[in-house]
C-alpha cells in the first residue's frame, strides 16, 4: 500500500513544501552563501531581486507540477514533482544570479508545458510557435540556454512536427533573437552582438567548476537524486510499451530535454545557474520513479532528501 505523504501528498501540501524549501534557501544563502555558488560570482542578490527570483521560483515549480499531470505518466495524481523541484533546483545549490536562473527556468518551463500540449493537439500551430518563442526568450535572457533549440529538434523528430509546424517553430526561436539584435542595434550596439554572445556563451568555460568546495550534503543529495533518476528511467524503459504512445513520447521529450540542459551545464561552466532548468525534467523523472517504485523504498529515499536538505542548511 502507497503511502500518502510520499505519493499522494496534496496540492496544499506540497505547494507549502514548495515555498518553504525557496525561501530557507534564500535566507541561508543571504547569511552564508556556499564557496561553490561564490564560484560563478561573489555578487549576492538584493532583497528585493531576491523575493522577485523566489516567488518565480514558486510559480515554476507549479508548472512543472501541471506540467507533470496533464502528462498522464503517474499513478494517479501526483503532486510531487512539485516539492522535489523545490529541494533540485533551490536546496542544493543557489545561484548568485538568481533573478536570470529564476527567469530561464520559467521560460523553459512554461515552453516545455506548450511544447508538451502539441502532443495532444495535433495540427494547432499557435502552441508549437508560442513554446518555440519561450524558449528564444530564454536563450536572449541566459544565452547558454541557446541549447534548447535541441528540445525543438527532438520535438520536430518525436512527436513529430509537420513541415509548416517545424518551419513555424523555427521562425519562433528566432523572433525574440532577432528582436533583441534590432534592440540593441536602434540603442547604438551591433546587430550581431548578440548571437556573438550566444555563441561566446555555448564554447566550453570553467569546465573544472569548484569541485573541492563543493559542499558534502549537497554532493549526497546530488547522490539520491541520481539514484531516483537512473530508477525512473530504468522503471520507464521497462514499461515504456505499456503506457500510452503520448504518455511514452512526452517521457522521451523530458528524458532528452535533461540531456541537453545538463550537457550544456558542465560544458559551459554554469552548472549553479542551470540547476533550476535542469530541475525541471530531474524533477519529474524522480517523482515518476518514487510513484513507480516500491512504497517502502519510496518513503525512504523521499525522507533522506528532505533530511538531507535540512542538514546541508547547517553543514558546510
């Protein structure tokens, strides 16, 4: 028999884990921020860029959510994916910048929510180049996230995208591009500043990263996570002919979509920046293996990362 508080936690519920996990790891970071996070920067959010970054934060972690449960693949409803994003994308580590980790990882979120839609719409133009022009934005306001052009490949691949859709989806990766260049261009810049420095962005920087200060809770919740995602995927292979052709291409959208963003990460050095928008496929994939796995194990593993969240918030 499941256990509620694990696999069945309601929304209130995990909405509330949600906003708490944020704001104690706002606070934490404010009074001793990590040497890892100082690693990209020494800069410290303000309060108020703070609070704004948060309540981003909060809503992202309801879309993902949504997100999760319009996608079919759990038992039931599971509301999950929305407290485990809290704990991935805040707990372990929290970016100096935290308005454009906030800001990217909503973008992203909300284009993978309409990207997603497309699945069960077929033929609705509006939502490929809606979700196309969310993820152009994100790479505008965080240029490695240039990268998700990949998600719109996989997406032309898998789902799959009609020709006039993949073209339209195209145009709609650009527009905020090339919108952005016109910007800069009438404020006296170069129109190709900025592909210049999307392009600046993606070539490998920093890869060593700060392993040696990376904080050891962090390193073991980085661990269960791994753990709970190497099972999501191995609970989802096994499965993946007993579910719903929509249920398994969304699945396989989500898996790739981890890929590319956490490739991304290492290659370019940002890896606390990108956390919040790795989240958001970690998330779901964990909670897809803690609602298929066992209840025990389940209670377990879910248990030993809110201990160690708590823990990683005294432990340096």
């Amino acid at each position: 028999m499941r256990t509620s508080s694990v696999t069945s936690q309601s929304s209130l519920l995990a909405i509330l884990l949600l906003i708490l996990t944020v704001a104690v790891a706002f606070v934490r970071q404010s009074i001793a921020p990590y040497a890892a996070e100082l690693a990209e920067s020494e800069f410290m959010p303000r309060w108020g860029e703070a609070t704004i970054a948060a309540v981003i934060f909060v809503i992202t972690g309801i879309i993902v959510g949504r997100t999760a449960t319009k996608m079919g693949a759990f038992n039931g409803f599971c509301t999950l994916p929305i407290s485990l994003y809290g704990i991935i994308a805040c707990g372990i580590l929290l970016s100096p910048y935290a308005l454009t980790a906030a800001a990217s990882s909503a973008l992203s979120a909300l284009g993978t929510m309409l990207l997603l839609r497309a699945l069960g719409e077929f033929g609705n133009k509006n939502v490929v180049f809606f979700a196309s022009m969310l993820f152009g934005t994100t790479a505008v306001a965080f240029a490695p996230c240039a990268m998700l052009v990949a998600l719109l490949a996989v997406a032309i691949l898998l789902f799959p995208l009609n020709i006039r859709q993949s073209i339209i989806a195209i145009v709609g990766w650009l527009i905020p591009i090339f919108t952005a260049s016109y910007i800069t261009w009438y404020a006296g810049g170069e129109f190709s500043s900025v592909a210049r420095n999307i392009i600046d962005a993606l070539l490998p920087n920093n890869v060593s990263f700060a392993i040696e200060p990376f904080p050891i809770v962090a390193l073991i919740i980085v661990c269960i996570v791994t753990i709970l995602v190497a099972t999501g995927l191995v609970l989802f292979r096994a499965n993946r002919y007993s579910v719903l052709v929509r249920v398994r291409k969304a699945m396989q959208a989500e898996v790739w979509f981890m890929a590319i963003v956490t490739a991304t990460a290492i290659a370019t050095g940002n890896i606390v920046t990108m956390l919040p928008i790795i989240a958001i496929p970690v998330s779901i994939i964990a909670a897809f293996a803690l609602d298929k796995m066992p209840s025990r194990p389940a209670v377990v593993l879910y248990w030993m990362l809110l201990i160690c969240f708590v823990i990683h918030l005294f432990v340096y």
